[in-house]
C-alpha cells in the first residue's frame, strides 16, 4: 500500500491509500500529482456518505473514500458530455452501464453513466477493472482515464475504450441530494 504524497499549492488532508503490486512509489507518485486537480478529501467509514460537490466547476473532480474503494467525483466539461453522446454504442468493448442504479443490463449510454438530469456529473469508483490499478483522470486518447498499470484507456463516461481491462468502471448507488450534494451507497 503506498500513501499520496504531499503536493506543492495542493491542500491534502490526508492520505488516501493507492493499492498497486505493480509499480514503485515514485511511479505512482508521479501520476498521482499528476491526476489532482481540485481535490477535496473525505475519509469516513460509515455508509451511506454525503458529498458536497458544491465547490466542483465544471472541469474538476474529487475523491472520495467510501467502503474502502476510491471513487471520484467529476463535473465534466460541456466537451465531455458532448463527446461521450457522440460514442457508437457498438464500438463500446463494454455495452453495460455498470452503474449499480440502472437495471444490470442497462445500455451504456452516456446518460446511463450518469444520474438523471445530471448528465455533467460522474461518479464513478476510481478503480482499473483490469487488476485494480488507479487510473489517471484526464489522460490518454480517450479523453478520460488511464491506468498507467497496462494501458488501459477509459472514455469521459468512465467507460473502457482500449487496453485489457474487460468493464467499465463501476458506478455505485447515488443520488443528489438535491443539487451538489451527493449521498453514495
Ligand atoms: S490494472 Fe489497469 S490496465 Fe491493468
């Protein structure tokens, strides 16, 4: 288990765990610095938890810990959301939603990675479906992460594109409550 270390103008209240067999700390650290662009932190191990996203522009994330898992939040740009309605559902290596509030063989349209009428938002576990690596937001050819592990390259929606990892990252049960506050679980 290796530590997020500490960035330089970035306030980090504290550490989250990054799990990885794979790559050194100066590996990770590396793309961890990379991946922070608006990070606000909550550690809490009760379940459901509350998120405020208030602070979120479009353009900027933040994770979250919730049942031990990484999960980012991401208020997408108007680009991303346009972007990821323009995907042909028959390229998707992955045709289901994976989101955990949708029926499990719901289609995985942009909107099905999303909640309803909030289509700008993602909320997503942060976590590689390959091997489990972290993902790094905002990078690769598919304009949304790439796990740094074995390439895998994951679109706007959270959905896999390229690389060996076989889902789309999950989306966990959410709900706004009722504008930028976010209950997980
Ligand atoms: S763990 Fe992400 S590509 Fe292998």
């Amino acid at each position: 288990m290796l530590t997020k270390p500490s960035v330089p103008g970035v306030a980090i209240k504290s550490a989250v765990p990054i799990h990885c067999d794979v790559h050194s700390r100066r590996f990770h650290r590396r793309y961890e610095n990379i991946q922070i662009e608006t990070f606000g932190h909550q550690t809490r191990k009760v379940d459901p938890i509350e998120v405020d996203a208030s602070s979120l522009t479009s353009g900027t994330s933040l994770v979250v810990t919730w049942r031990d898992k990484r999960v980012v939040v991401r208020h997408r740009t108007e680009k991303e959301g346009k972007d990821g309605e323009a995907v042909n559902l028959a390229d998707l290596k992955d045709p289901i939603a994976r989101n955990a509030n949708l029926p499990a063989d719901a289609p995985a349209t942009d909107a099905n990675r999303a909640a309803p009428g909030k289509e700008a938002w993602i909320v997503m576990v942060q976590i590689c479906t390959h091997l489990g690596c972290i993902p790094v937001g905002q990078e690769g050819d598919a304009g949304g992460w790439l796990c740094p592990c074995h390439g895998s390259q994951y679109d706007g929606a959270g959905r896999i594109r390229k690389g060996p990892a076989p889902e789309n990252m999950a989306v966990p049960v959410f709900q706004f409550i009722p504008n930028t506050k976010i209950r997980i679980g």
